[in-house]
C-alpha cells in the first residue's frame, strides 16, 4: 500500500514519473532512513484500454471501509479570537479580515457523472471525492476519487475530447475530457464491466505545483493485490520547500484495532523534476515522537501530519539549512489510544508543530534533522453531524435515489413485482428499513491543508462550536491557526500569533483549506450547509491580523446529498455515515487563490432519474444520470 506519485512539466508535455520502492539496502539518516528509490514508469492524461459493455446498472459498490464514527462532543465550544495561548473572548460574529478578497471567477469542476462514466463506464461509484487541485502557468490540475481533469484560467479542459470513443451503454458519454486516475498511472480500469477483473484501487488524490521546479506533482494512495504488506498508508498528502517534496500517510495495521503512527517520506524535489532514474527517500516513522501521554505510555504517535505548501519562489523557510514545517492535531483516538485504537474524548487543547531541517541535505547525502513542540490552543472537539434540508424525514422525489430505496408502487424494468428499490439492492439489504435524508459526516478533529507563508504556519481543522449553553444546539465549525515557528536553535518552537474556533449561528462549516499568498493575504475554502442550506461551496477570508473573516457562499447548492453511503439499504449502518469531503483544496498563484469545495450543483427529479428504466419512462438509457434522451453530459449517476 504505497503512495504512487507523478510530477510533471508544467507545459503539460506530460514527462512523467511512476516511483516504486527498489531492493537497495537502506542508510540511516540524521533522523530516518534512507533508501534509493527506482523509476518505475510514466503515465499520462490519455485514456487507457478498455472494453466497452457489461451492465450500466448493476450493483457496484467496491469494499467500504469499516470506520466507526466517534460520538460528537457534548459539551460547549466559544467562538473565539485569541492572541497567544489564552484564552479566548466570546465574539459574536466573526472580524472582517484585511485581506478583503473578492470572487473574480467560478466554474463547475469534475462531477460524480464524469467520475462513473469515464473509461468507458469501467469505474466504481466512488464517495467522497478527496478534493485535490493545484493550479500554476496557466493551468488548474484537479483530481478527484478516481478521476482527473486539467482546465485552463477559463474553465475549459485543455484534455483531449475523448467523448466519441468513450462509448457506454451503446452511445458516447461526454465526461468533458475527464481521465480515470487509473489510466493517468498506467494502470488496466479500475473494473473490467464486462468480466468484473478488478485493477488496483487509487484512492485519495492530491496535487501540488511547485514554482521553483515548474513541475506539478501529483499523488495518490494505491491499493495493490500484491505484495502483501504490514501497514496500509491512509490519507497521504504532500508539502514542499525549497529543497524537498515531502508525503505523509497515516499507518493502520491490516488486522485489527490501532494505529501505528504518521509516516512521513521526504525526497530531493530536483531529483524528482529532473526524471532521474533513482531517487532517495528517507522515511520517518513519527510513534512514539509527541511528549504526551497516551495509552501507549508517555508519548503519543503523529497523526495527520500535514505538511506545508508554500507560495511562489520566496517564500521558504531557508533558516538551519531549509526547513520543512507540518502541523497536526491529537484528540483521535490514533492519538490518545493509538493501541486500542477507541476510547478517548475527542477533545484536546493542543496542537503540534513539526520541522524537518537540514533539507538541503536531499539533494547529495540527506541528513535530517526532525522535531516537534507542542502548542496550547482553545479546545476542540469531534463535531456532530452536519445536517441538510429535510434531515431525518422521508426522502421526496427531489431526492431521487433515497425516494426510490423507500419505493413500493414504481413499476420498473428490474422486476415484474412494483418497486423502484428492486433496480438497487436485494431484498435482505431492503429489509434494513426505510430511509430518511441523512446528516453528512463533518469530519473528524485532524489537521487539514498547512501553508507556511509570510514566516508563519498556518492551518485549521473541523471542530463542534457553539452558540448557546445547550451542547444539541453545537454546530460544526473551524479552528484556525497561525503560528509563528523557530529553528534558530537547531529543535522547533513556535508560538500561536492568533487562533480562533468560526462559525455561523444555525450552520454548519465543514472541511476547512487554507491558501495564503506570500503577503500573508489568505482565503478558507469550506463546505457550507444547514437545515435551509443545501450543500454549498462557501470561503472566508484570513489573515494574521484580523483572523477568519465571515463566510460567504460563491456558489449555493441545489439539492440534498442523495449518494449511495447516506443510505443503510446500501452501506449498512444506522445511521450510515454519509461520506462528504475528505477534504477541500486551495491554491495560490500569485495574488490570486484558488479554492475548490464539494457542493451539490444540480437537481434531479425522480422521474428524470428513472427515465426508461421506469414503464413508460423516457431518458438516458443509464439509471440516474439525469441527462435525457439524447444520452448528454449528465451530472450524476445510479447511486450518487
């Protein structure tokens, strides 16, 4: 279970590198170990081989992952603005921010339709889609679970069309040049529809580019048959300096309960740019590397250590011979019971500042240094779900897919007995019960996306807010963070320059990504959602001295979350934890930001989401696409 990664030339000429670990004998580092790593291939944004056939509408659902989702926090969490680790003054709304910026463009990016539909339709319905983007010389790079797409500053794919031979179900889909991932690594579909052969399983994309090198990197978790390995790399994403390009995953054991620490693995960013046959890589296990107590005894593992991005070409940490900053969190249970792996809170009053020094290092012998120093912040905590219109009622028909799970009378092409559930799920899994619209998952309390810009760390993290003295009245919010870090004595310290918990009385802000330019100007993408909200892309502006400003919505959605995991009848659970995020992307060019969030931009009525496969109907001839008959662009699919 290893991270396989490209970079590319930013002319999209597409000179791209597949990295695989090699068999040479390791050298041990000032912190790590180091091993040579061999090219093992390219890839490109071309469609790979496929077969054309097999069943639009069977059921698909590839292995879900078992995550228990922990209780949200009971209890009560202030709004907050803070300068240094104190505590916090109750605000009632949040400060306007002096970065003041202003939407000057938008445009709808990859979608569910285009992610199932690509390759021929040889994919899997995938939630959630693990917002990856990264935008530099003119282009935006976006990918998603399992699909990627490159757009130019207007919007418009710079991709090949692909729509003539990218024939499904008898006519050519239009997936607006989208490629699957799996071809964009080289690898045979995802699955073959017409002999269910399985490929490898890429997960958990993420994108950078890197001013310096003119390269985009790309990287992804991908799931192997073989070789059998101790630990699954979860959850990679990536971070730069000056001198190295930097992965972290978070390590679970294959079997059983625990976690066995962040990974972290830093490479030569010019080796990687330059195409070289082998590269070095050196591998830092963080277990045991936090001076907090855990179950585990005096310390605790890193998890989600997320490392940073920095804007342009001068804004590095040059300080003790380059430095790589990352931040984290630690109230998971990875955290506090890293053994167990449940049991704890969920709540903490701590973050942690992590530095990688000496990077110059990876580009001849490297030689790292590596530490860590814990911070004091306001407490947060596991938010509860974040509901949406008509949570916990019986889906109606403009939530197509939840109304036909509960549907008795349809007469449908699937069965001569009446019952639209019958085209999805067998009838054990039916007997599960009626479905009602579901809360979507806020997140967990781990760190999202980390920049260091203008000499400060910044980064922030889903967590329950309030505002009132009742804990049912908590909301999903976000806390903030900027800190100013310093390795002038060889080891990290760092103090918070502000921190604050956001949020908007009666919603929910979920998935926060912080993009800052090298002035210290910075934006938060973020999900937007509540009882009268459908799930929106909204941001907020930030800044070191204002903080996070108030939040505004750049593009409203238009219906519910309707996907195949807010439903019990086809991912079991009671509730289901209904996939959203895993996170949201920003990105800096210049002095402009860009931000991409999940959100819902398109309604789809029961009877256009049927079509034929309901007596009578007319349509698309693939359930759930909403696309008409003449089998156009569509903005969904059967379970999503």
């Amino acid at each position: 279970m290893k991270p396989r990664f490209i970079a590319y030339l930013a002319a999209l000429t597409l000179l791209v590198s597949l990295i695989a670990a090699s068999a040479a004998s390791p050298a041990i580092a000032g912190s790590g170990v180091t091993r040579q790593i061999a090219l093992a291939g390219t890839g490109s944004p071309i469609v790979g081989e496929f077969t054309t056939g097999g069943s639009a509408d069977q059921l698909e659902f590839p292995e879900q992952e078992e995550e228990a989702t922990p209780d949200a926090f009971n209890g009560t969490i202030d709004r907050s603005l803070s300068k240094g680790s104190g505590s916090g003054v109750v605000t009632a709304t949040a400060k306007k921010a002096k970065s003041s910026p202003k939407v000057d463009a938008t445009f709808e990016g990859l979608n569910f339709y285009q992610q199932r539909y690509s390759r021929g339709g040889n994919q899997f319905s995938v939630e959630p889609p693990d917002q990856g983007m990264c935008v530099g010389n003119g282009y935006i790079v976006e990918a998603v679970n399992d699909v990627m797409n490159v757009f130019n500053f207007s919007g418009a794919s710079v991709l090949p069309d692909n729509t003539s031979t990218n024939i499904v179900s008898g006519s050519p889909r239009n997936v607006n040049h989208a490629v699957d991932l799996n071809s964009f690594y080289g690898y045979p579909p995802a699955i073959n529809r017409s002999t269910g052969v399985r490929g490898q399983f890429v997960t958990d994309p993420s994108c950078y580019y890197d001013a310096q090198t003119q390269r985009f990197y790309v990287v992804v978790l991908t799931l192997e048959v073989v070789p059998a390995s101790g630990c699954l790399g979860d959850y990679p994403h990536i971070g730069a300096d000056a001198y190295g390009f930097y992965i972290t995953t978070n390590a679970y054991p294959w079997n059983g309960n625990g976690f066995n620490g962040a990974q972290i693995y830093a490479f030569s960013k010019r080796q990687l740019a330059s195409g070289a046959a082998t590269v070095g890589m050196t591998h830092i296990d963080t277990f045991g590397a936090v001076n907090v107590a855990s179950e585990a005894g005096s310390t605790q593992p890193g998890f989600t250590v997320w490392p940073a991005q920095s804007p342009g070409t001068f804004s590095y940490e040059l300080a003790a011979a380059g430095t790589e900053y990352l931040l984290s969190s630690n109230a998971a249970d990875e955290a506090t019971h890293p053994v167990s792996g449940t049991g704890g809170s969920n709540t903490s009053s701590q973050i942690i500042l992590w530095a990688l020094t000496n990077t110059a290092s990876l580009d001849s012998v490297p030689a790292l240094g590596f530490s860590n120093t814990v911070l004091g912040v306001d407490q947060y905590a596991m938010p509860a779900k974040a509901e949406q219109p008509g949570s916990g009622t019986a889906p109606t028909t403009a939530s197509p897919q939840g109304y036909c799970l509960n549907d008795e009378t349809t007469v449908t092409v699937f069965s001569a007995t009446p019952g639209c559930w019958r085209g999805l799920v067998s009838a054990a899994a039916h007997a599960r019960g009626a479905e009602v619209i579901s809360k979507l998952d806020s997140n967990d309390t781990r760190m999202q996306q980390v920049m260091y810009a203008n000499g400060k760390v910044w980064g922030a993290l889903d967590t329950a807010v309030s505002f009132d003295a009742n804990p049912a009245n908590n909301k999903a919010g976000v806390a903030w963070y900027i800190v100013k870090p310093d390795v002038s004595t060889g080891s990290v310290s760092g103090k918070i320059a502000l921190t604050g918990t956001s949020g908007v009385p009666g919603k929910n802000i979920v998935y926060p990504a912080i993009g800052v330019t090298a002035s210290g100007r910075g934006v938060v993408a973020l999900t937007l959602v509540s009882a009268t909200d459908f799930p929106s892309a909204a941001y907020a502006s930030i800044d070191a001295q204002a903080g996070m400003g108030d939040v505004q919505i750049v593009a409203a959605g238009a219906a519910t979350q309707d996907g195949f995991t807010s439903y019990k009848q086809q991912v079991g659970g009671n509730p289901p934890r209904t996939r959203w995020g895993d996170y949201g992307a920003a990105a800096v060019d210049g002095n402009s930001i860009w931000i991409a969030s999940e959100y819902i931009a398109h309604a789809c009525d029961y009877t256009t989401w049927g079509g034929p496969f309901f007596t009578g109907g007319t349509g698309d001839n693939l359930l759930g696409t909403c696309a008409g008959a003449s089998h156009g662009s569509g903005t969904r699919a059967a379970l999503g």
